[in-house]
C-alpha cells in the first residue's frame, strides 16, 4: 500500500555524515559524535531562538557556517569574551584542547568544500576590518591555516566604495545568490564578519516537472497559498515521531553523505514539533526510518530573509563581543575592538 504526504508548513533540515573532532564514526549515524553534537546543539538552539524572534515567519540558515564564523572569531578572543562563545557553541575547555576545537573545523571545511557532476558547497569566512589596525601576523596564519579565513582592511568611513566592494565579494562567493547583502554600513565599524554559503545538489531521485501542479499549501490553521506542487510516486525512507505527532521523510542527494529531512507535523501541531526538536530527535529519526511506497507531494519554493544575528546570538549568551568589553586582542595585540555586525 501507498500513502500521501503532502507539504503544509513543513520545516526542513539538511545534514551531513562527516563530524569535525576528534571521535569515531557511530555505526548508528547518531548526531551525537565528538564535535557533531556541539554544533548540533546549537543548531536547534539558534533555530529556536531565531523562530521566537521572527513570528512565524520563514527561518533558513546554516548552523555550520554560523558556529564556524564564530569559532574562527575565537581564535583572537580572551577571557570572557573567548569564554562565551565557547559556552554557546557547547565548547568545553576542560575536556578538549582549542588547538583540537580549531582542527576540528578545518577538517569539517575541507570534507565539505567540494565540488563534482551533482554536487557543489562552498563556504567561508572573511573578516573586513578598519584599515587603521595593523593586525597580528599569527592571528593571519591561525585564520588561513584553520579556516581558510580572508582579512581585508577598509576604509569603512567611505561608506559607499566600501559597501559596495564588500557586497561584491559576498555575490561572487555565493555564485549570485547573494546580492546587497549590506545596505546601511555604519562608517564607525571596526571588524565586520562575514559569513557565507553556497549549496547546489541534484536529489538522488528526481522530480519529473510534468507532475508538477498547482495546489493548495497550508502555510498556517489560516493561510492557505498555491504553489507549484510538485509530485513523485515510489519508495521513499519514512518516519512517524509519535512523541512529536509529526511524519519525518529522508531524501537523499546524488552526494551520499548529504540528506534532507522534511518534517510534516500533524494539522495542528507545528508549535508542538518545534518546540521538541533535539539532537535526539535527529538520532531517533535514524533509527525509525524506514522503506515504503509513498506518493510525496513537496512545494517548489524559494527562501530568503535576512537575519540580525547579533541579537540571535546576544541572547543565547555571545555577549561581551558586541561591547567595548570585548577583549579580541589576538587580532591586533590591543583589546578594546568590537564586532560591529555580523550577516
């Protein structure tokens, strides 16, 4: 027998086998593995947050920029200002070494940045800081050498060559994707930090576009869109949560170590769903997956938005950064410097 699934308001994650750290593959696929968990955890974190902040509006991001960018960040922070990033990236001084925690993510950035026939990721961090600041060699070698990191100085009191450049790198490295990313440059900025991401996968299995209508997608109990639906009949990896009423669907790009999870909550439910999604959850799922005939309706659709990720992360506990109290003297050998804003 076959059942329908059909999109209405459904979140969707995607996930990658590698895990960053020193720790063994687990037989069991489980997100709870060395460094994996970490960012982990701040995914839903972050995701939690961002959905409380943005009223029921669209939330899309990648953990793994994010906690990369900040992570690169703490190579040049002391005291407080290196102990709270590494409280909100669920970091643990005591229990692994900052030399591990920084070849961890370069391991994850060279496993990821690839490209082939079906699959294509790119993504970096660049710091574009006040031209007067003369920065600190090592800092420089630390962000090549681990993340693959730029710094440019700029002039940033030249509001509109600045802009202007800093967008234009931001829309190459994204391929287009990314186009004015800034529009209101504050001309006191110090350290601008950037991060970006570039994904392009084919799905292992295809949709053929003549099976693609347009249909009713149920945005929310209110609103009621049409959409270009489209449709694919076949064997499918399913998953009821019981605990989280919600039906959880693996599909899987041409890339085998990359899959997508589409999360269909029951009517009704999706507060219920998001407020119980974990790490797990994700390893719950693994395990439950399973093969059966599905008819699987899924909205073609386009995200963007754009998110003040200084007040997401302020709140989840990165603060000192963000004042005068900051203390990222690593980056010029003086404290005192401040992120002005980070996209």
């Amino acid at each position: 027998s076959s059942s329908d699934l059909k999109g209405a308001g459904l979140p969707a994650a995607a996930a990658a086998k590698p895990q960053p750290f020193k720790s063994q593959p687990d037989p069991q696929g489980s997100a709870s593995t060395g460094g994996g968990q970490d960012i982990c955890q701040f995914a839903f974190n972050f995701y939690k947050e961002a959905s409380s902040q943005r009223n029921n509006k669209n939330v899309i991001f990648s953990p793994i920029s994010v906690s990369t960018a900040f992570a690169m960040l703490s190579l040049a922070a002391k005291s407080e200002t290196l102990q709270e990033i590494f409280s909100v990236l669920h970091f643990k001084p005591n229990e692994i070494q900052q030399g591990e925690i920084h070849e961890g993510f370069h391991q994850l950035m060279q496993s990821q940045n690839r490209q082939n026939a079906s699959f294509q990721l790119d993504m970096g961090n660049v710091l574009f800081v006040k031209d007067q600041l003369k920065l600190q060699q090592q800092f420089l070698n630390d962000l090549k050498n681990f993340y693959s990191g730029e710094a440019f100085p700029e002039n940033f009191k030249n509001v509109r060559p600045a802009q202007q450049k800093i967008n234009n790198y931001i829309e190459k490295k994204t391929h287009g994707k990314i186009i004015n990313l800034l529009n209101n440059l504050d001309p006191t900025t110090e350290i601008l930090l950037l991060s970006y991401v570039y994904l392009k996968a084919m799905w292992n299995k295809t949709f053929n576009p003549k099976y693609t209508k347009e249909d009713d997608f149920f945005v929310d109990g209110n609103t009621v869109v049409k959409v270009p639906m489209m449709f694919r009949m076949g064997m499918c990896k399913r998953a009821y949560d019981a605990q989280l009423s919600s039906t959880v669907v693996q599909m899987d790009y041409k890339e085998e170590s990359i899959k997508a999870y589409f999360i269909l909550p029951d009517e009704g439910q999706m507060r219920k769903l998001e407020n119980g999604l974990s790490c797990e959850s994700l390893t719950k799922w693994r395990k439950l997956l399973s093969e059966s005939s599905t008819n699987l309706y899924l909205p073609r659709f386009s995200v963007n938005g754009r998110f003040d990720l200084k007040q997401i992360l302020y709140s989840l506990g990165i603060r000192k950064v963000f004042t005068n109290e900051a203390d990222l003297s690593g980056i010029t050998g003086q404290p005192g410097h401040e992120i002005s804003e980070v996209s």
